[in-house]
C-alpha cells in the first residue's frame, strides 16, 4: 500500500448495492441481508481497512484520514450489526448491561484493537487535528434516528462536498430536525455534541452560528438566519429513534 491512500471503491460498490433512499431521499435504509450475502466482498474490504499501518496513515492528508476513519465506523458498525443479524431490532441488542456496542473492542485499525468510541471520540473527535463537527452527520450508529448511511464511501478529494451534502440532508429531514413557530426542533446528536458546534471551527462559536449557514435547509428566512448568527434560537430536542435502520 506504501504511501497511498485506499480508494475504498469496494465500499462504495457495497453501498451503493444494500442502501437506499427513504423518506423521499432524505434519509436512508441498510439491507443487511444483502450485506450479509456479499460478505466475502465485505470482508476483503474490512481487511484492506486494517491492513493500513498508523505509520501510512500519518502520511496522508487530514481528508483523506478523515475519510478513513469514517468510512472505518461506518463499515464496522455494519459488521458489528451483522454478528447478530437478523436476531435484532435495535444496535442495544448487542451487548448488554455493562457491554455497550459501542465499547466493544473488536476492530484491528492502524494497529490497535479498539472500539467504534474510540474511533469516534478519541481518533476522530479527540485527535485535536479535525475539529469537524459535520462528521455527526456521516458516522452512522446503524439506527433510525442516525443520520443517513451515505450510499458511497467517503473520499479526501470530496469530504468537504460530501460533508456539506450530509448536513443538508439531515437538517431538512423534517423527522429529524425541523422549524416551527420560531422554535428549532433538533435530533439529540446537536444536545449530545454541542459543544462540538461551537469549538470555533470555521468561526462557530455558538450553535446559532452554525445552524445560520445550514438554515436555508430546516427552512429558516434570511431574517431568522440573520438573527440566529447573533443569538442561538429557542432549541427543543427530539426524541431519538433507536429502531434499527433496516429496509425490513
């Protein structure tokens, strides 16, 4: 592999094979039979993930790391679903009480055995190198309430456009996230990571900053925008649905 990067093209062709668009277009359901079916395809690619040494991986650029990594959640998280598939209704099936999914160390990446957190929280939120808060809306947690599982793998070349496309299509999910009567009503990923928000990426200093940019996409006016960039606006959270993001 020396100093390139993956091209992750068996992943897209994955994805583009066992998701689809729900809810016309603005989310998207998994076929894990379909994954299930191709699992000697899926596995070659969970190998080409490990195969990559840290040493590689500080090599390339922060896209294309940053690419990596979510492709690696996104990947595993199905793999992880599959363990007990179709046993399941819910990523909580797995594990239990003191066992959650997402702490379960079952993933060989960059030469450590380690968790879907860790991938998340440590490598991809605590790196200290990314401070992207976009990447809430492409790791996908297998679950309804999730945003959507992108129907092509992640690349350094198009994170940007990809990430931008992500935020718009979970914001104007009216599911998941919508605008009434002046009152922002927000999945529970912005109550969870809000301090991810409003850290100064790109000047975001307070969620308001952030969802002015976004809010021709929950349906907001130039005027509410305007005034979101100087004062955040009433949020209420949403419940979130945990229900497994299968076509079934």
């Amino acid at each position: 592999m020396a100093n390139t990067t993956l091209t992750h093209e068996t992943w897209s062709q994955l994805l583009q094979a066992h998701v689809v668009a729900t809810d016309d277009g603005a989310s998207t359901a998994v076929d894990y039979a379909g994954f299930a079916q191709d699992q000697a395809t899926f596995q070659s690619y969970l190998t080409q993930l490990s195969s990559v040494s840290n040493a590689q991986f500080e090599e390339w650029s922060e896209a294309d790391q940053l690419a990596f990594l979510i492709n690696a959640y996104n990947a595993f998280t199905v793999a992880l679903i599959l363990t007990k598939w179709p046993d399941l209704e819910s990523i909580k099936d797995i594990g239990g009480w003191f066992s959650s999914p997402w702490k379960q160390a079952f993933i060989s990446l960059l030469g450590e055995k380690v968790s879907l957190d860790h991938i998340e929280h440590t490598w991809i939120r605590g790196a200290g190198r990314y401070e992207d808060p976009r990447i809430h809306f492409a790791v996908n947690c297998a679950s309804i309430g999730c945003p959507a599982l992108r129907n092509e793998a992640y690349t350094g070349a198009q994170l940007n456009d990809q990430l931008n496309q992500q935020t718009r299509q979970f914001l104007s999910d009216r599911s998941r996230n919508r605008l009434d009567q002046g009152t922002v009503y927000l999945s529970s990923i912005f109550k969870w990571y809000r301090e991810d928000f409003e850290k100064g990426w790109r000047g975001y200093s307070s969620l308001g900053s952030f969802l002015a940019d976004y809010g021709d996409a929950l349906g907001a006016t130039e005027s509410q925008r305007r005034s979101w960039r100087e004062s955040t606006p009433e949020v209420s959270i949403l419940s979130y649905d945990w229900r497994l993001n299968s076509i079934r």
